[in-house]
C-alpha cells in the first residue's frame, strides 16, 4: 500500500461490503479489507488491496486489520462497517 488514504471495509466479502470497497478503491483509496470469507481476501487482491480472514465481532481480528504484522495500514481514512452484529 502507498501513502494514500486508506479505507477498512468490515464484511467485504458481502454485497454491500464489495460494493463499498469496489467504489472507494475507484475513488483512489488503498483498500483493507476485513471478511468471514475468502471472498473478501480474493475481492482485495483483486483490488490492490490487503485482505485479512477474521469477523467483526472479534477484537482480535479487528486489530489485525488495523495493524496487520506487514504494516502496510498506516493510517486509516474510512471505516465501512458493512455488517453490524
């Protein structure tokens, strides 16, 4: 990821997650995207992105995201929270 702005998309494998992270990454923002499924890992490799296997609910997983061991999410624009529990 560059020095962009970044946007982390929970539930990214869903519709309205994909739908949100395809618009914003055309918009010019570095995706990290967060998803219950390979769907969303896929969506973000397809899109330039990072993506990360893990579930909204878990702390653990929602720091992996917002500072995964690469270190390539180093600030934080956009959170899209696709899916609420």
């Amino acid at each position: 990821m560059s020095d962009r702005k970044v946007v982390i998309v929970t539930e990214g494998g869903g519709a309205m997650g994909a739908d949100a992270a395809r618009k914003l990454v055309g918009e010019g923002f570095d995706l990290a995207n967060l998803s219950s499924s390979s769907t969303g890992v896929a969506l973000a490799a397809e899109l330039g992105g990072i993506g990360v296997t893990g579930a909204n609910q878990s702390n653990d997983d929602v720091k992996g995201i917002v500072k995964p061991p690469t270190g390539r999410v180093r600030r934080t624009s956009i959170l899209v929270l696709s899916s609420l529990p």
